[in-house]
C-alpha cells in the first residue's frame, strides 16, 4: 500500500482502488491502494472525508495497515476517487506542525523533552519541566518568531550512518525499520510519521491558552493556526460586550471589571449595615413575651438575619420563630435560649410540613405551610 501522505502531505484528492471492505462492529473498514488519509497517531485523530460518494469518518493503522472506516459498504476491485476533509486535516498540520517548533525551542531554551501531545477539540503539550509563567511567555514569543521566520520544513529517511550524526528528538516513529525525519530549519530535528506544512509560516499563530501541573512536569492547552484564530475571535467577541457594557475601551476591561467589582463591595457592605440596623430596628419594636414568639418579616442577608434571631431570643422565654417569604418557601430560622433546637427541629418539622435542622440554640429551614398555620401552632405550643 502506498502511503501519499508520506511523498506529500498535501495530496487532498487522489484515485485508488478498494482492496477490501470488511463487515465490523462499527460499520466497514476499508484498505485502498494508495492512501493520503492519515491514520490516527500519536495523539492525533484519524483523517476523514470520501471514498467515491461514502464518507469516511476514521482512520486507523494496525500492523502497519491503514483501515477507512465508513458506514455503507463499497465495492472492491474498483477504482474510487477520494477526497480528503481538507480544512480539517489542514488545521491538524498547522497545529501539528506548531506543536514540533513549540517543542523544539523549549528543547533548546530550557531542555524540555516532549512527553505527550494530544490533538482534538482541545489541543495539550505535556513536557517533563514545571516551567513558569515567565519561561511560558519566552517560550511562546520563541514559537512565533519561528513561525513568522517562514522556515522551511523537510522530511526524510536518512542513512544510518547519516542518522547518528542528527541530533534529533525523538518520537520513536519507525517506519518499515527507517526513521523518519522532520527538519526544522534552524529550529527542530524529530522523528515523527504525520503529515506537516512546507514551512512555517503557513501555522499563523501560537498561543498558550493555559496550563497546570502534570506528573512532575507540565501540561500546556495551546491553539494554532486557524484554531489560534477562532479562539481569538471568540475572545475578542467577548471582551468587546464587557467593553460595551462597562464603557471603557477594551484594552482597560480588566480594569473597569476591578472598579465594578470595588463598587459592588461597596454597595454590600452598605446593605449588610442597613440590613443590621433594619433587624435592630424591628427587634426594638417586640415587646417581652413570656412563652414563643412567631414573627413575619423580610427577607435580609443571612448575617442580618442570624442576627436578628440572637436579639430576638433574648424577647421571649421560649422559641424566637422568625419566618420570611423567598422566591420559592416560607424559610424559618428558629433560636431559644432555654431549649435545645436541634431536638427540638423533627417535631416542628413533622408539625409544619417542614425541612431543615441545625444544632444547639439555631435551626433553619423551611415550611410548606401558611404563616398563618405557623404562627397558630407555636401559640398552641407555648412554653
Ligand atoms: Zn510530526
């Protein structure tokens, strides 16, 4: 079998002849003649595309065979003209490509050797240093300046004799016993099997997008080319509506988000005062009862409101019931200086329809009960 993407990885059409196409589990695999799909390797997907008029929606390689995978059966012995998914299988040389200058200038810059590459939706470089996010940077303007450079990039399998003097990294990518080589003017030797660009420049765009720690070293989500390209877009989509939003140019978004945010502490805080004094005020205003005392107010802020309950159990000589209507319940916060509530919670509970609990002198919760039944129950109830 002839593999096209080995002599020029930019064969997107090409005639062959089906050799077989065998019944699976997961519709029809299929072996040509010659081939351009590019199998999946290395962390990166199989190609897709058509045999005559049936898609192929994978590609795979077992002992050194490549198999298409399509849905419907095609006919053997004939010939079919094929066509590759070309935007996407473009895409993955860009990215592909951008991954080996990536990992060459970290190679050479900090000694980085390359432990894991995986290409999807989402696109990881794992080396076996932590690198800062200073070296990232470096790292990253490196892989542009290469990028924009236009250097070529070559493939070929080399002597033996001639391959001991290449320092090349190495992916342990033996073909049929031979290695195949992946220059990088200037920049990389790798032995790699994929398809890649003619020179650099065709990846566009490098760009770290984030990263973590990953086994002693590190794992780094990177974009290139046109996925470097969409993922800009998308975030300059994104910062352009915060700078509508906020008014300010779109180069100051980060700023004008901390001032919003300093305003918006702001105004909690005021409220959180406001709503103490609002509790305060309404505790004032309840007279001493000997027994419980039920009462209906607004909701505030949970401190305001804990605090409420604290004020008012020093009203009554038995349970201070507070209840306050939200979006979706009647909630209670219950509080007694002389019994002990978490006990006391599965009765009133059972009594009421209600959830929740707590333990010592507080429980809360809710009712699925009219304030009216609650209050009548806590003054049949008193203490
Ligand atoms: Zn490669």
């Amino acid at each position: 079998m002839e593999r096209l993407y080995d002599i020029d990885s930019y064969i997107k059409e090409f005639s062959a002849k089906v050799i077989s196409c065998d019944e699976t589990e997961n519709g029809f695999k299929c072996v040509l003649d010659r081939t351009a799909f590019f199998p999946e390797q290395g962390g990166q997907k199989g190609d897709t595309g058509k045999i005559g008029d049936v898609g192929v929606f994978d590609t795979q390689i077992e002992s050194g065979v490549v198999y298409h995978y399509t849905k419907e059966f095609i006919e053997p012995w004939k010939e079919y003209f094929c066509t590759l998914n070309w935007e996407e299988r473009f895409l993955k040389m860009q990215i592909h490509t951008a991954e080996h200058i990536f990992s060459g200038v970290a190679h050479r810059l900090f000694g980085c050797e390359n432990t894991g590459f995986h290409l999807d939706n989402t696109v990881t470089v794992d080396f076996d240093i932590l690198l800062s996010e200073e070296q990232l940077m470096v790292l990253e303007y490196e892989t542009n300046k290469a990028i924009w450079a236009n250097k070529a990039i070559k493939t070929y399998f080399p002597e033996e004799s001639e391959l001991s003097k290449i320092p090349y990294r190495s992916k342990k990518e033996v073909y049929d016993g031979k290695v195949r080589i992946v220059e990088i003017e200037d920049v990389d030797f790798c032995a790699c099997c994929a398809p890649h660009l003619k020179s650099t420049g065709e990846a566009g765009l490098f760009k770290i997008l984030w990263w973590m720690k990953h086994k002693g070293g590190i794992r780094i989500f990177v974009a290139a080319g046109e996925m470097a390209y969409s993922d800009y877009r998308n975030k300059w989509e994104n910062v352009r509506m915060v700078s509508n939003l906020l008014s300010v140019p779109p180069e100051n978004v980060a700023e004008g988000v901390k001032k919003l945010n300093n305003a918006y502490s702001e105004i909690k805080r005021e409220l959180a005062e406001k709503n103490n004094i609002l509790a305060e005020q309404f505790v004032n205003s309840l007279p001493y009862k000997d027994g419980n005392h039920c009462v209906l107010f607004e909701e505030l802020n949970s401190n305001a409101l804990i605090n409420l309950v604290n004020m008012g159990m020093e009203k009554c000589s038995g349970m201070f019931v507070l209840c306050f209507q939200t979006e979706n319940a009647l909630r209670y916060i219950i509080g007694s200086n002389s019994l002990d509530m978490g006990e006391k919670a599965k009765e009133i509970n059972a009594a009421l329809n209600g959830k929740g609990g707590g333990r010592g002198a507080m429980i809360q919760g809710s009712f699925s009960a009219s304030f009216e039944d609650v209050k009548k129950y806590f003054e049949r109830n008193d203490i």
